[in-house]
C-alpha cells in the first residue's frame, strides 16, 4: 500500500544528518502568538457534547431605598451565547526508521515543536478572524467585511471598502479615541490590549511620545524603543493580524492570512466570502486589521488541549507522530472590542 510523497525520508532529512552541520537547528522565524492569552478562556476539556452555552445576564442599576418601603427587586432573564466546539486541526508526520537512525535527535525535537505552533497559530487565527464581527460588523458580506471597523487615522471614522478604502495608519489621537469609546462602554482601559501587525508597531515607533522618556517614565525607552505599555493599554504584536485585499473593479473585500493578492473568478476567502478576482483583471489595495479588546470581547473554549500522540507503524517501517486540538471561538460582548484597518 502506497503512502505517498510526503514522508520524511534521508532525501528530505538530510540537513539533520550530521555532516559538517552543528546539532543546532535554527528554526525559521515564528510567528508570534497572542490572542489566545488575551481573551477569556473555558476549558471544556472532558465534557460531552458540542455546544458550550454561556449565560449572559443583563447589568443592573441600584435602586433608592426609601424609609419604611419594600427593597426594589430586580427582574432579569438572562440571554445565552453558544460557542461550537467545532474546530478540529491535526498536524502529522511519519519518520522512517533510517531517517530516525541517522539524523540528530534535534530532527524530532524541531518537527514536535512546530506542530504546536501551527496549531496554536490556527488557534489564534480563529480568534482574529472574530474582529470582523465587532460593532455588529457582517462577517457573511464580501461587501461589508470589516467596515464596523474604524480607521487608524482618527479612530472614529468607519472604514470603507469602496476602491480603493480608507484605511489609515494609527495616530495617537486615533488610540486615545478608541480607548475612550470602550470607557463609555463602562470598561476598564487598564484592562484593555491592542494587537497590532509589525507594520504597524513601526509606525508607532515613529511618534516621539510613545519613546520619549517624559512618555513611558525610563531613560531605558528611549535605548529600545519599547512600545509596552500606552496610556495603560498593553501593546502587542502579532504577524496574524488579519489582511483586508479591497478589489479595485467590485469594492469588494477578501480577508486573508497572506499579502499574495487573490486570484480565480471564485476566490474564498478566510471569512467564507467568494469573491471575483479574475474578471476585468482588478488589483488588490491592501490592508491590515488590529483591535484594541478586552478579555471579556472574545471566548476560547478548549475540549482537548493540543496532544502528541505516536504510532509505530511496521508496514510503513516508521513512526507516525500526530498532534491536534478541538477548541471553538466566539465573540462575547460586541461592545468591549474595536477593530481597526490601517495600510499594510
């Protein structure tokens, strides 16, 4: 029986064969993984089913006690979100037993690794995906994809898809109004986190306040830098931030992972949206999503925590070695997060 061609032989293994190379494996840059130490996170490991419902009460306002009167009773019917664990992804590999006996013990360790983060990175790409949900956005409109989003420039201004849109870099003004619409929203801002593309993590460094030493409080800032902390919010940066490709013929929007422009006549995109990107040869002006959330904006439930699990498998002569992870995503409180659109 016929694996097939993607199984590590002493073809695809031999950079990890000891020749004149080190037992040091340098890894390729990783992407770094944020949201999902950000949002709230439920384990639902152990239990059955496929749903996890979450009670949402509505707040309640205090009340007068007047002498000598009945205390004022408070009547709610709590709502429920539902999050589907419905999100399963596996990453495999099978190591013939030659390329196991003649490679370094650095070969598996690397392999075992990655795959924790490729999960982790789809984990956290579901979580930004959420953002084109915020302010009661349309996830299931090619037309409207992120345009409850506000734009960097000024933090107020709705974005726009209509060729080529009107995303613009972050300004310090544009933070302090996004901060301030999640106060009104009766929110702590030192509880609140903005993610941001590298991209856009230069720019900031570019505004003198964030760097300067009456700004961040430590002559050390100004030697590095540091953007960790702005107005009590902390910044991070992550290369998953979503890409908006606005389409110069339809105005319409496809959201990716990757700065490759769509093609075909049916292009789907990561949001379910299908959209032309044949007819009339359109171009792509291309955009980054942030947000600045609170925990409270988004829920990770997790059924089954990434496993490695392996197998020896005789007719094959190797070891297959699977990792995977169930989980489900969903946003919980559409006003306790922003998205915002700014040039890639």
């Amino acid at each position: 029986m016929a694996l097939g061609t993607n199984q590590t032989t002493t073809t695809t293994a031999a950079n990890f064969i000891p020749k004149m190379w080190s037992d040091e494996v340098v890894a390729a840059y990783k992407q770094k993984l944020v949201l999902g130490n950000l949002v709230t996170n439920i384990s639902f490991k152990g239990k059955k089913g496929d749903t996890l419902n979450l009670p949402v009460p509505a707040r309640g306002d205090a009340s007068v006690k007047a002498a000598n009167t009945q205390v004022n009773l408070i009547a709610d019917t709590a709502g429920v979100i539902q999050v589907l664990i419905n999100r399963h992804f596996e990453y495999s590999k099978l190591y013939e037993d030659i390329a196991e006996m003649q490679s370094l013990t650095s070969m598996r360790r690397f392999y075992t690794d990655d795959a924790g983060f490729a999960l982790a990175k789809r984990i956290d790409r579901d979580l930004h995906l959420l953002g084109a949900g915020f302010n009661a956005g349309s996830i299931a409109s090619a037309s409207a994809a992120y345009e409850k989003a506000v734009i960097g420039g000024d933090g107020v201004t709705l974005f726009s898809g209509s060729t080529p849109g009107n995303g613009t870099a972050l300004t310090d003004a544009a933070l302090r109004k996004m901060i301030q619409a999640l106060e009104d929203s009766d929110l702590d801002s030192s509880e609140l986190s903005l993610v941001i593309p590298p991209v856009e993590a230069a720019v900031l460094r570019g505004i003198s306040r964030f760097t300067e030493q009456a700004f961040v409080g430590s002559g050390n800032a100004i030697k590095t830098g540091r953007l960790g902390n702005l107005y009590g919010v902390e910044v991070f940066t992550s290369t998953n931030c979503p890409w908006i490709h606005v389409n110069s013929v339809t105005s319409t929007q496809s959201v990716t992972f990757s700065g490759t422009a769509p093609t075909g006549a049916s292009f789907v995109d990561e949001l379910g949206n299908t959209v032309d990107w044949s007819t009339s040869t359109p171009t792509s002006t291309k955009y980054r999503a942030g947000m600045l959330l609170h925990k409270d904006s988004m829920a990770l439930a997790t059924q089954q925590e990434i496993r490695t699990q392996n197998q020896y498998k005789q007719e094959y002569l190797g070891t297959l070695v699977t990792s995977d992870a169930v989980y489900g995503t969903k946003e919980l409180r559409d006003y306790a997060a922003l998205a915002f659109v700014m040039p890639a």
